[in-house]
C-alpha cells in the first residue's frame, strides 16, 4: 500500500477513533490562597474570608492533578463543520494517548483500542480468523499531531490563558467551578507559555495539533476534588465550526487501556487486500 493511501486511511481512522489534555495541580489547588492575607502572606484570622484561586491557578492545579491520575472514564460527543456527529463511550488516556472506546457515528458502531500511536480496530468480519485490525499512525516516521479530546489536553489548551474567567452566574453542575474563555489562534500557540509546567514536547506537540484553529470557545466545569467534570467547546477554522461535549469521571480508578493479544490482530495492509 502506498503511503498516500495508508496517510489517507490514517487521518479517516484517526478521525472517527480519535477525533479529537489535564489541568490541575496539587491535591490542595483549590485552596492556593487560603490561610494567607492579602497584604503580606500572614494567617488570616479565623472566619476572615480566603482568597479563592485565580482561574488560571485552578487550570494549573487540575492539569497537575489530571496528568497524574493517567485514565479515566469519557463520554464525548463530537459535531463535525459537516453537521455529522460521532460519540466516544469508554475509557480515555494521556501522555501516552490512549482509548478503549465504543465509537458510533451515523449509521455504524465500532471499538477502537489505542496505545501510543498504534489503533486496533475490531472488525466486523474477522480477517484470516483475526478480529482486530491494527494501524501505526507512526509508521514510515512520526505521526501528525493530532487531538486526543483526553481531559489533560482540554486542561492544556487552558494553561496560562489569561482570556479564561470564573463565570459566577447559574451553574447547572453544584459543587463545581464553571470557567469560559474565548481564544483566538494566537492565544492557542501561547498555551502554558506563562505557566511552563508542560515538558516542551508536549507543548509543541499540543501546538501543532491545533494550529488549524482560528478561534476555539471553551467552558470548563471543575469539582471539588480538582479534577474537570465536563468540557464544552466550539472550534473554528477554514472548514467552519465543530462542537465538542466531553464528560470525565473515575479518574485514577479505571484500569489501564491494553491492546489486543497479538494473535487476534491482523496488519492493516492484510485487511485492505482481504486476508491471505
């Protein structure tokens, strides 16, 4: 199979399976202020009231917190510019990407397995007695930068944006913290540029994968425990606009995604010509 084919069915099963980063920080993010004064850093006087954290305090600390926590349990549901809209049911992963999803878009259903840069796909109709199919999307050199829609990359987008604010009005989530920004392309390529807690690989790789973006609306719910509750967005770019609804719980408290037993999976190129 020629690359430009295998690039062509890489970005289709990247779209469908990926579609598509962890904010907080430490377990005590959420009282960044508390116990000390304005002024000077003293102890406040018992009762006084505590300087919550700043909003860009609270992405840093959930990333931290987030990043930490390795999986948790995803329901998203993604909104192309073409209308068409495509849901992720199972168990998300960061740094390395991962998933072990239940993916329904119109008209078709499937589970998709990532590890690092290798998707398994499992197939309706078993190839040569094997129901997985498997694509590197490294193969032949490193992988585009691509979205993960992984909790610690939602965070990510938000490290250091001074755009993001607390919105104090009604909140339909109680015990949450509700946060909006808009940014625009530039505000993107500066995520974490103030904050610096990404590794720099990271940071470039995040950057490359949304560099397509002209804008991108975010809100942002986080509890109580630091971790983000649910993330809404809506990006633009030269195709028009995609929305995103993604909800994360169980962090920490799910098991590892593990790919399929080698002998159960079958290579890309043997599906695309039909098995031996």
């Amino acid at each position: 199979m020629n690359r430009t084919a295998r690039e062509r069915a890489a970005a289709a099963l990247a779209g469908a399976a990926l579609l598509t980063a962890g904010l907080t920080a430490c377990d005590g993010g959420t009282g960044a202020g508390a116990g000390r004064s304005a002024a000077g850093g003293g102890v406040t006087a018992p009762g006084a009231p505590t300087r919550g954290p700043s909003p860009v305090e609270a992405v840093k600390a959930a990333w931290l917190k987030t990043v930490r926590a390795k999986f948790a349990m995803a329901e998203i549901s993604a909104t192309g510019s073409d209308g068409k809209t495509t849901t992720q049911t199972g168990t998300k992963g960061w740094y390395p990407s991962a998933h072990d999803l239940t993916i329904k878009g119109p008209g078709s259903e499937s589970r998709s397995v990532m590890t690092g840069d290798v998707v398994y796909t499992q197939l309706k109709t078993p190839v040569d007695g094997k129901p997985w199919m498997k694509l590197d999307l490294a193969a032949g050199g490193a992988p585009a930068p691509r979205m993960n829609e992984d909790p610690a990359e939602y965070l990510a987008l938000l490290l250091g944006q001074p755009k993001v604010v607390l919105d104090t009005g009604d909140n339909d989530l109680p015990g949450t913290r509700h946060y909006r920004a808009v940014l625009t392309g530039a505000d993107l390529q500066a995520a974490d540029g103030s904050t610096g807690v990404m590794p720099e690989k990271d940071r470039r790789y995040l950057r490359e994968s949304v560099k397509h973006l002209t804008a991108l609306e975010v809100q942002l719910w986080i509890g109580k425990d630091d971790y983000p509750v649910r993330v809404l967005t809506v990006g633009h770019d030269d195709k028009g606009a995609s929305s995103t609804s993604a909800s994360f719980d169980g962090f920490g408290q799910v098991a590892p995604v593990v790919a399929p037993p080698a002998d159960q999976v079958a290579d890309f190129d043997a599906v695309l010509k039909g098995g031996s």
